[in-house]
C-alpha cells in the first residue's frame, strides 16, 4: 500500500528499526495480534470476530481469575497427599493385586510404604505429608482432591488430558478456553501469560499453552525466567520519547488506510490493534513484572530471601501482580519433568517440596490478604501421581516409583471452592480412585463453571461441529467441592 504523501508501509516498517511496535510484539504475542480494539457485535450472516475484549458469562461467576502451579511430571500422592496404612504394613511384601507399570525394565511388584509421616492440620483436620509445612499452614483454605483420573498412563497423554481435555495433541488448553470465553479484563497485557523455569520449559513444551486451533490471539505469551523477562520491549536511547511517539502516530496512520482498502481483514484488525498494546506494554509489562518495590515482608512471606525458593518465589509474586492487573489466566511452569521420580524419591521429592512449598502457601495467604482469593482459583496438580510399588529397587537411594493415572491427587484454592474440603478416595494402596471420580472431563466442567460458564455451550465451531473443551464426554459439575 502506498501512502500519497509518504513512503511504502514496507518501507516504513523495515527502515523504522524501532523495535518495538515491529519486533517486540510479535516475538511476545507468536506474530499474530492480540487484544483487537473493542467492536460491535456481528450482524446475522457476518463471520464472527475474535478479539479480547471483556465478554459476559453464562451466568454469575464467582472465579475471574486462575493461576495454575503445575507440577510437570507426576507428584506421589501418597508420599504428599493421601495416606495409606496398608502400604506401611506391606512395605517390602508383594503387591497383594495387579499393577499396570510404564516402565517394565526396572518394575517391581515391591510395595514401597511412604518414608514420610502424615498429620492431620487445620481445623479441618486434613491429613498432609510432613514434606509440605508450608501447605499444612493453609490447609483450612484449600480443597484438596484425592480420586483424580485420567486413565492414560503416560506423560504426554496425562498432560494433554489434564490441559486440553483430550489424550492427544493440538487441540486448545484450558487457558486458552477462559480467555477465548471470557476476553481479559486488561487493556495494557495479554491475557493468558506463561511463567518458565530458569532451567527450561517442560516436557512437551508449548504444549503446555498451545491455542490449538482456537484463533491465534488465544495462545499463552511466554514470559522469560530472567531479565529482561520480555525482549526488546525498550526502544533504542535515541528514539525514546517523542521520536517513538511521532512515528507510532505515523505507523498508526499508515495503517489505518491500509485497514480501510482491506474491510473485513481481522488478522489485519488484530495486528494493528497489536501496536497500541506494544507501546502500552513499555510502562505496563515492565512494571507488573517488577517486584523490586514489593514489601520486604512479603518477599520473605514468598522465600525470596531463600536460594532453594528465591525462583519459585519471584514467579508466584508475578502470578499474583499479573492476576491484580487484570491477566485472566497465569501458568507457573517447572522444567522438564522435574516430578518424574522414577528412581532417587527419597532425595528428589524433598527437594522439589522445599522449592515450591512455602511460595505455593504463601500465594494463598497473600492473594487472601488482598481480598483477591475469592476471585482467583490457585490450582497445584501435576498430569499424573506415582504406584505403591518399588522401580529401580537398586538400592535405597535409588528407589522410585512409577506412573499412575488411575488414582491421584491434586489440590486447588480460591474461585469458588470450598474450603478445607478432602474429596474423593482412592483403594487401600492409593492405586485406583474408588470413591467420588473425579476425571479430567470433569475437573474442566467444574472449573468453567466456577468462571461462570457452562461447557456445553462453550464452543467454537470447527470443521462444521461446535467443539468444546470437553466435547461430548460425560462430564459432571462437581459441585461437592464448590462452596
């Protein structure tokens, strides 16, 4: 397109070399655009708009916000969460039953009774590992499920399960349906925000926040686990200030005439739309990712001071900044599949627990303190939990176990669900879920409902049918866990 007073809007934008409104976004936002300016509804007949702005539920909310804590790779829900005496009496015996390993090279049919002790806390009197202080603190707010099941023994499966609803790949996770569904209450950050782990992005990688094949606006944006956490948000010295300003006016201009030769063009809409965000991200995105000014007291509340939590910390503290800034849905992320205690438990479960323990406790306390935790649902779970046998029975310090889908724990805070509340049981073994099932179809029915919204009407229509998150699976609003 050519301006009639000025130069081509290609060469505009390849001489600009300004940074930002050409490079920052589209490295933070995948390319495509996010947050397109506010619009009026579609007439019958029009192609449907996708853009962010604030959308009504289906019905009164009580969530508005999510950050989900997950724990790549399978936490042993019987070494944190759910006690079983029967594993202490056949610890060293044979499994009295049938055991579907993962691993059959380094199976064992060894019952592996739980190194740690278990106690009641809180008022509510929920039994939690020795290994997690932090949590037994805040136990009288959390609702802690004990029958998760999914089924399907392997990472990639549980994890897809766990996320998108389904076992396999490519299809939306759920912090693409929230934001999908409900648009974001932020102008200045994107909606749906990632927090990566120093040491990587976990296995499976942007599968973890993959759009699927909701519109590209949906995609969780990746925030970096150092400064700078976002890159090239800064413009170069010599066109901070009014020399930027004069020629994102001008940008503005150009392709607001392009936009006019193209009606209709939404990935155009959304792209343009994507400048203003940029230059508003320069002061906002730097400013909620900053928690140099936040209270002393509340960086010790976290463990910053703590080099086994200082990490972890910080990322729970721009969780809890993000979700105060209006951002929709935060994921926490670990690296690789750091859960994944197929051999070393007794050494490496104790680790992964000091490091996530207390700030996971304290995101609680703080968001509770603000006012924030009715509105925000804080979630800890993994795609998985461990068996009650023996792998790699090398030696003590060797000792693992192996997968488990069929019985497992996770719990979740905030947003709707009842507090100190156990749900559900799994056998004598912690193998098998027995008692009040909850499957991941449902796990996902119970948190959209808790954000207002029903997920069979929740859809987008794909390929000619109306696709859902959970999509035709039997799946149950759990409303014993919802306050």
């Amino acid at each position: 397109m050519n301006h009639p007073h000025l130069c081509s809007r290609r060469h505009f934008l390849h001489a600009g070399g300004f940074g930002l409104g050409t490079l920052a976004l589209a490295e933070l936002l995948r390319g495509d655009g996010l947050l397109a300016a506010p619009v009026k509804p579609h007439a019958p007949g029009e192609s449907p708009r996708f853009d962010l702005v604030p959308k009504a539920p289906h019905f009164a909310p009580k969530a508005k916000a999510m950050i989900s804590l997950f724990m790549m790779g399978g936490p042993s829900q019987m070494d944190l969460f759910d006690p079983k005496p029967m594993l202490q009496k056949y610890d060293g015996q044979k499994f009295p039953g049938e055991i579907k390993y993962d691993n059959l090279a380094q199976a064992s049919s060894k019952v592996f009774g739980s190194p740690w002790k278990f106690a009641p806390r809180g008022q509510c009197g929920m039994e939690l590992s020795e290994l997690l202080p932090n949590l037994a603190e805040v136990a009288d707010d959390i609702t802690l499920i004990r029958s998760m099941h999914s089924g399907v023994n392997n990472h990639g499966q549980g994890l897809y399960a766990l996320l998108n609803g389904r076992v396999t790949p490519g299809r939306p996770t759920i912090g693409s349906w929230l934001t999908y569904g409900l648009g974001s209450e932020t102008q200045e950050l994107p909606a749906y925000m990632v927090l990566a782990h120093p040491g990587g992005l976990p296995t499976f990688q942007g599968e973890h926040f993959t759009n699927g094949w909701l519109p590209a606006l949906y995609q969780g944006t990746l925030i970096r686990p150092a400064e700078p956490r976002i890159l090239n948000l800064d413009p170069p010295a010599h066109l901070a200030g009014r020399p930027q300003d004069r020629q994102l006016d001008l940008l503005k201009s150009i392709n607001e005439q392009h936009l006019a030769e193209h009606p209709g063009e939404l990935d155009l809409q959304a792209r343009i739309s994507s400048y203003e965000l940029a230059a508003k991200m320069q002061t906002a995105a730097k400013e909620a990712l900053d928690i140099s000014n936040e209270p002393d007291h509340i960086k010790k509340l976290y463990g910053v001071d703590d080099p086994k939590t200082r990490d972890y910390a910080t990322r729970c503290i721009i969780a809890r900044r993000l979700v105060e800034r209006g951002v929709r849905f935060v994921q926490v992320l670990n690296s690789g599949q750091s859960w994944d205690q197929h051999g070393s438990l007794i050494s490496a479960l104790p680790a992964n627990c000091i490091a996530t323990d207390r700030p996971s406790a304290a995101l609680i306390i703080d968001l509770k303190q603000r006012g924030l935790l009715d509105s925000t649902v804080v979630h800890w779970g993994g795609e998985m939990g461990r068996l009650p046998v023996l792998q790699n029975d090398a030696g003590r310090d060797k000792w693992g176990r192996d997968h488990n889908t069929y019985g497992f724990s996770q719990w979740v805070a905030g947003g709707g669900f009842k507090r100190g509340c156990v749900y559900g049981e799994t056998d004598e073994f912690s193998h098998h879920a027995v008692k009040d099932i909850v499957h991941h179809y449902d796990w996902h029915a119970t948190l959209l409902h808790c954000f207002g919204l029903d997920h069979k009407r929740l859809t987008y229509k794909r390929n000619g049918t109306a696709a859902s998150l959970t999509d035709g699976q039997e799946a149950r609003v759990v409303k014993e866990i919802l306050a």
